[in-house]
C-alpha cells in the first residue's frame, strides 16, 4: 500500500496545488500588513525558517511517512536544527528549544488572500515510539484550528477526513484527497461549526488505530451530529499515511 512518491500522484497534485495558489494567492504576509492582536501572528519567525533548506535527515523522514517533499513545503513547514522558542507558562517566560524537528505551522487566510501564522507544532525527527512526538510552540489554542485550515474553502460540498496530526494531514493531500488534523483528539465547537460553513458532502473520521480511536472517534460523531454535520467512523488496522488515493476513492 506504500504510495510511488515520484510518480504520476504527486505531479498531478502539484497541477491541483498550483491551480490553488492561482486563486488563494498563498504569500507570506508581513505583520505590519495585518490586524491581528499582540503575539498571535508568528510569520516574522517562520519567515527566515521557511529558507533552511531540507537536510537528508528530514527528507528521508518525509520519504518513510510518505509525504512529497513539495507537499511539505506548500504547508511552509521547516526544518528546526537547534531553536530556542520563547514561552510563558503561568506568568514565567520559559524558554524551550527544538532541536533537529519538523515544524508544522498553523496558517489561517486573511483577508486579502494571503496567510498568517497563528501557531506551530514540532515533530522531532528522532522521537521514538514512547516519545512525545509532538509538542505545540508559537503558544496557541490548537483546539481552537485545523492543520491545514488555510486549505479549508478547498472542502466546500467534498468529502473530507478529519484526522490527528499535520503528518497525516499532508499524506492525504498527496493522495489528491482533503483532510484536516485536530493536532490531538478534540473536536471542538468552534472546529465543528467551521466544517458546518463549508457544507460538506461527507465527514469521514480517521483516526490512528490504537486503544483512543473508538473512544474519541464516536464523541466526535455525536459532536458533530448535534449540530447536523454526518460524520462517518473509518475503523482502519494501518496508519492513515499507508493509505493510497485508490484506497482513499473506496470510502
């Protein structure tokens, strides 16, 4: 089920993505530009990350979670070696750093067609199965957006998976389907009446198969059904990001 990263996928994907920067007009905005309150615009700090190039490390990582390294960068994701975020907990500025990650950036569009940087997370390249894996800098409510939402008027009246995190996100844009990433397992109101806007044809809840699925994946269905979103649990034995546009077009 492993998914051809350079063949005829991800060149008609890049097609579709391009066609999208046509009518979204996906730049870097500075802050100046917009109105957002103090602190919640991060593309100042993203902005000189975006020019790091892919070390190997991060590119045979992309490869092995079957993510095209051009769909990575269509999401400015970027390569952290060593960066100390600044963070305040309680009152207290506490510094803490990433070193040799993956940041996954949460844009938003604005008004002018244009995307802001409202939060990221980081995903270290090394982080093992017992790991934490993921962990959220640029302090914002992740509950609060999707991974992908500068993406989301693409849903208008499609299907769309809703998944967990910014990975599996991009392998199923790869695949030349829409998804979005909770960044965790909560559906909050405010998520679930964003997706309501947009008029979706169907709502497929795909969530990593393990001991939380069921579990959470039924809350977010009834979520859902109460505020007149259908919403259908895929109860899958492999990861999302295994899971081919062949595969993807049976559900």
């Amino acid at each position: 089920m492993l998914n051809d990263l350079h063949g005829g996928t991800t060149s008609a994907l890049m097609t579709e993505i391009n066609q999208l920067e046509k009518e979204q007009n996906l730049n870097v905005k500075p802050l100046k530009e917009k109105k957002v309150k103090p602190n919640s615009d991060y593309m100042d700090i993203l902005r000189p990350m975006l020019k790091t190039p892919y070390p190997k490390p991060l590119r045979d990582f992309l490869e092995r979670k079957n993510i095209p390294i051009l769909i990575a960068q269509k999401f400015y994701c970027s390569y952290v070696k060593e960066y100390h975020f600044p963070r305040r907990i309680k009152g207290e500025d506490r510094p803490i750093t990433a070193r040799n990650a993956l940041l996954l950036p949460v844009l938003l569009p604005t008004t002018d067609k244009k995307v802001t940087c409202v939060g990221a997370q980081v995903r270290p390249l090394s982080a093992g199965k017992n790991d934490l894996k993921y962990y959220s800098i640029f302090p914002f409510k992740s509950n609060r957006f999707f991974f992908g939402e500068h993406l989301l008027h693409r849903a208008r009246r499609k299907k769309i998976f809703i998944v967990e995190g910014g990975l599996d996100t991009m392998h199923i844009w790869s695949e030349k389907h829409i998804a979005y990433g909770l960044m965790g397992l909560y559906m909050s109101q405010e998520r679930i009446l964003k997706l309501k806007g947009v008029r979706p044809r169907k709502i497929y809840v795909m969530l990593d198969p393990d001991q939380n699925m069921k579990t959470t994946a039924f809350k977010i269905q009834d979520n859902l059904a109460r505020e007149g979103v259908e919403a259908e649990i895929l109860s899958i034995d492999v990861d999302p990001k295994l899971l081919t546009k062949n595969d993807l077009d049976n559900f």
